[in-house]
C-alpha cells in the first residue's frame, strides 16, 4: 500500500509558482492496477517520483508498505558515466536482488547489444527506457511505477513489453501515469486524476475517464457561455 497524508508539492516556473499537490491524501490499496490521468504539466511524472521516493514532497508524508520499483522512464535512476552493465549491478545491489541474473535478465531483454557495456550517456532515448524496462523488470516489486514507458519502442518491443506486463500482474501492482487511453484501459481496473493540485482516486476506469472528460470541456462551456 502507498498513502499520502496531506501531501504539498510546487515549483517554481517563469510563469510563476506552479502547484502540483496541494496537501493531497490518497491511498493506493494493494489489489488494484491504478492509471493516472492529467494534461500536460499537471505533475504526473512529479507525482509518480514522489510515489518512489526519488522525490521529496515539500511537506505531509508518503507511506509505503510494499516493495516500490523506481519510476520506469525516470532518467535520473541511472548515472550516465556508467556502462548499462555498471548501473544494473549498482541498482540491482541497491535493491538487494542478486547481481548476476539480474545483470542476465536486462542484457537479454533489452537487446542492447554491445552498448550494454558503453556509458549511458551514449545511448538515444529509446535505449535508455529499453535499460530501464529490463532493469525494473528484472527486480521482483510490489508496485511497478511507470511513466510513459510502455508508448515507446517498435511494434515488436511493445509486444514484448505487453507479454512482460501480464506475467507481472499475476504477482504485482501498477500505478501507471500515461496520455494513452487505450493502456490504462489494457492495464488498469482504477483510475485517478490529477489537476490544479487535487489527486482524486476511482474505483474504476470508466468514472475516471468520464470525469476527467467533463473536465476538458466544462472550461469550453464556461467561455463559451461568458462570451
């Protein structure tokens, strides 16, 4: 399980400061796949590195009591000085998993080749997220915290992204924070909302999508009704 107890987080922009929880509580029960829902900039990816805890909230408090992978598509898990090979063995020590297989799994998986041995700071994006996937995936969690992950990649990496997927759920959760409509209906049984600093939970993906659609076109009507 995941809580946040009055939980605030903001930045600062040129635009001026920019609210992304305002002392937000929610919790994200064991059980259940959830997909996040926010326009661009709302602090979706924010939100899920607070949820890992590669971010600190500016005040309140996340709770875990489950095993939480780091955030799938969070560039900042690996040091770019480092070889592909370097950063999962330092990962996979990190998390207490076992070097070798863990080493094993992502060289198969991620299909790097000889690029698995040159720093990470040479790799395109694409290559990147392909060492985080295998990475994360190589690691048993309770809860798999994904970013965008799954949109990127050919046809046949997504494919074997999905297979990847599925065995999981048998055994783990996901919070997963996507523009695609089509994934979190694939994956998720819960939806979630996050906008102007409100994180508002479903117990399903149908009343988050038809709220969230209101929203997109409540701002529409209020002008249209203004002018």
């Amino acid at each position: 399980m995941i809580t946040l107890d009055k939980v605030a987080k903001a930045y600062a922009t040129a635009a001026g400061r920019k609210i992304v929880l305002a002392d937000a509580c929610a919790e994200f029960a064991p059980g259940h796949n959830v997909g996040i829902l926010g326009a661009n900039g709302a602090g979706k990816s924010t939100l899920i590195r607070l949820l890992a805890g590669s971010e600190m909230p500016d005040r309140g408090t996340v709770r875990r009591t489950a095993r939480v992978s780091f955030p799938l598509g969070f560039g900042g898990t690996f040091h770019p000085a480092l070889s592909g090979r370097e950063n999962v063995a330092f990962v996979a020590r990190v998390y207490g998993a076992a070097v070798r297989p863990t080493i094993r799994f992502v060289e198969e998986f991620a299909e790097l080749d000889q690029y698995f041995d040159m720093p990470v700071q040479t790799y395109s994006a694409g290559m990147r997220a392909r060492l985080a996937f295998g990475t994360c995936l190589a690691i048993d969690f309770d809860v798999y915290l994904i970013d965008e992950i799954t949109e990127i990649g050919d046809e046949r990496f997504r494919r074997k992204c999905v297979a990847a997927f599925r065995q999981r759920l048998n055994s783990s959760d996901i919070i997963l924070a996507t523009h695609n409509s089509h994934t979190i209906q694939q994956y998720c049984d819960r939806g979630a909302i996050l906008a102007d600093g409100q994180l508002q939970l479903f117990d399903d993906v149908a009343s988050a999508f038809e709220r969230y659609r209101r929203m997109l076109v409540e701002p529409f009507a209020c002008h249209s009704a203004d002018a």
